[in-house]
C-alpha cells in the first residue's frame, strides 16, 4: 500500500503540473457539473452495501445504494440465476424509495463466469455487447452505472495492465452512452491513480462523472488530514474536468496498536516467535497457516507475487496479519472508536457539500462485519469495523451523524 501510495504521487506531479493543480485551489463548477446534480435530483446521499431495512436506511437520511452487478451470463449465454436475484434484490430497493448506483464486473468476473478474456482483441465486441445489455436490461431500475471498480489496484485489475484496463472501461462506456437515456454512467479510481485518468482522457467524452474511493487515515500514517479529501477532490475535478463523485469513503470505528508480547502471541499460533524466525521457516507458517486459516492463505497465495514472508509482512497486510490498527495511522483527533467515527462524518460531510463540483458521496460501509473479508479473523479491524450500524443493525453513533450531516445538505 505504501508503495501503491508513492506511485501514485509521482504519477500526479507528472500529468498534473503545479499551476494548472494551483489554480483549482478554489472550487469550482460548470455547466456540465450542475446539470449532472439536477439529474440526479440534487446532491447524492449514499450508502455501501446496505442491508433491505429501506425505513432504516432512510432514517440516515440516506437515499441512494451502491451495488456489484453479478456477471450476467454464464460459458453458454444463459443468464446466470445470480443476476435474476439481483436484479429482483434491487427492485426492493426502489420500491423502498431507495436508488441504486450498480458496478459492472471486474476483468476477472469475465473470464471465471463467461470464459471472455478482455486482454484479447476479438472479446471487445462481446464486452461492449454485454455493456449495451446492462444499459437497456437496468433502464428501469438503476439510476447510475460504474464501469468495473479501482482499476490500478492489482487484486481488482489483474490480469490486465493499466493500458488494457483503462480499454476495457473506455468500450464499456462508449456502447453505453448513446443509450444512457436519464442513467448517468462513469468510472471511478482508488485515490487519485493518475495513471489511470491519463490513459481514460480518450473516454472522458462518454464519461457523465469521475468517481474517486478515499480513505484518509485508515490504512497508512501519510497524509492523515481531514483538508486531504478537499485537495484529492479538487486534484481530480482539475485533471478530468468531469463532475466529480466521491464512490467510497469511510472511517474505522475501532482497533489499536499491540504490544510485542501481543504481536509474539499471534506469532507463536503459527510455529514461530519472531518475525525474523518465520522468514526463516515460511514454508512451515504457511503449512500452518493453511491449516487454521483458510480465507487467509488463499488471500496470500492469490496475492503475492514474490516471497510469501515480504507480502506476510509489508505494511498494510502485517496489520491484518497481526489484527491491529498501527499507532500513527489515524485522522487527528479522530480516533478510531465509535465517537471518533460519527465526529469525522459530522465534521467531514458539509465541508464535501461545499464543493459544487461534487454530485455525491457514497458512505462506505452500512454495518459492521463478522469477520475480516481479506484475513478471515474476526478480531481484524481493518474490514470489520467500517458501518454505520452493528453487525446485528443497531444504530452507532456514526448513524445518527450521518443522519444530522446529510438533513443539512438539500
């Protein structure tokens, strides 16, 4: 993630120079922006994965949802039984007077469900086919659409290359827009991925909005300031010239640094009692990490690509590795407890209702989770301490913020 992070900042000082980022410092909007919000209905007030309590959701005076498409289809044409209860999971939503914006497939999905590989030149039709299919079979029911998710990001891109990524959107996109009708269509970005927003400059001309996914001071130290999701905005609406949607953001509600004897202790359920002994013994620790975690060897044998020991412990999965939240790796005055979650919303939400570039924000996510989706351990707070409400949907605190926020946002 470190890494992730240093490249993509040499990648903005590189498609963005100085005085042309400088002289968006002040917000800023246009007709194509204002015009997008009126659309819409007026700035987007969203929500990650949601459960189906629409008068709950409401209550947050949340009124759009952000879904994953299903593949469609399965390696004969037939419509996957999936996407039929998808499609039926978000009629409920709308019946319960809450919008959908859906995310099409990842590169992947293509080739695991339908046997299409996008990197191959004879497969672009049917991906624009199947792009066109999701337009006119969703016209009734989503009000937004997101080409793929966080192209850049190598779990969600592989096996593409950015160049082949930045396509694989841009056809999407372009079979979409003549058929758009009042659907408003785009891509999105995990933080700013500048090379991602330079290859996607050929599309921009059927894009209705940029997303951008922001998560300020919760998985590394730099940058851990509340004014960063102003500047990452502004840095984007500057480079683009599209109105701009904040697709995720969000704050742990809890986790904390531990001890040596406590990292030793997780050390020792695998064989070892240092870091420095499992780098020695990794195929033992692997062994035994297979045993007793499944969710977390085939996280790590999917997602290494060299020495199993330097993935095991770089920054951001040591910290599921050892379960903890680092030290130094929060917003000021933010901590990451329940209050400090619902302060960082109520603080946050008006200041992004300001930018009148700005469509919406999608909260990221709507309740907590039993178990972490990258390690399987369910005392992991990096992916299980992100909602609005508790696994078993009671309102925290960060809900009622939420709500206050967003009820002064018209």
């Amino acid at each position: 993630m470190e890494a992730f992070i240093k490249d993509q900042i040499v990648a903005t000082l590189k498609h963005v120079p100085f005085h042309t980022a400088a002289s968006y410092c002040k917000p800023k909007t246009s007709p194509e922006a204002e015009a997008c919000r009126k659309k819409v209905g007026g700035f987007i007030k969203g929500i990650c994965h949601p459960n189906e309590d629409c008068e709950q959701i409401r209550g947050a005076g949340i009124r759009w949802t952000r879904e994953d498409i299903p593949f469609p289809f399965d390696k004969t044409g037939a419509i996957r039984e999936d996407y039929l209860h998808w499609k039926e999971k978000q009629k409920r939503y709308r019946a319960g007077k809450v919008r959908v914006m859906a995310v099409t497939p990842y590169p992947h999905d293509f080739i695991e469900h339908g046997g299409i590989d996008p990197r191959l030149p004879e497969n672009e039709a049917r991906v624009r086919e199947i792009a066109a299919f999701f337009i006119h079979d969703l016209k009734d029911i989503v009000e937004a659409i997101q080409i793929t998710n966080e192209m850049g990001v190598p779990r969600f891109t592989l096996p593409l290359t950015m160049d082949e990524a930045a396509r694989f959107i841009g056809v999407q996109l372009a079979a979409m827009h003549p058929h758009r009708g009042d659907i408003i269509i785009g891509y999105n970005s995990a933080g700013p991925q500048s090379d991602l927003h330079a290859k996607m400059r050929p599309w921009l001309q059927y894009c209705d909005y940029v997303g951008i996914d922001i998560y300020i001071g919760c998985f590394v130290s730099a940058g851990s300031w509340l004014q960063m999701f102003d500047l990452l905005l502004r840095y984007l609406w500057s480079m683009t010239g599209k109105p701009i949607i904040l697709t995720e953001f969000g704050y742990i509600s809890g986790g904390a640094p531990k001890s040596p004897a406590e990292k030793r202790a997780v050390l020792e359920r695998y064989g070892v009692r240092s870091e420095a002994e499992a780098r020695e013994k990794i195929d033992m620790v692997m062994d035994n990490i297979h045993l007793q975690n499944q969710k977390m060897w085939d996280y790590i044998t999917h997602n290494a690509s060299g020495s199993y020991a330097d993935f095991l412990f770089q920054l951001d999965f040591r910290n599921h590795f050892y379960s903890l939240m680092p030290e130094h790796t929060l917003i000021k005055g933010y901590p990451h407890t329940p209050h400090g979650q619902a302060d960082f919303y109520r603080d946050l939400l008006p200041r992004l209702a300001k930018l009148p570039f700005l469509v919406g924000a999608f909260v990221y996510c709507y309740a907590d989770s039993d178990k972490c989706y990258v390690c399987g351990q369910d005392d992991c707070p990096t992916e299980t301490r992100w909602g609005l409400v508790t696994c078993d949907h009671k309102e925290k605190p960060a809900y009622f913020a939420v709500r206050d926020a967003f009820s002064r946002i018209n």
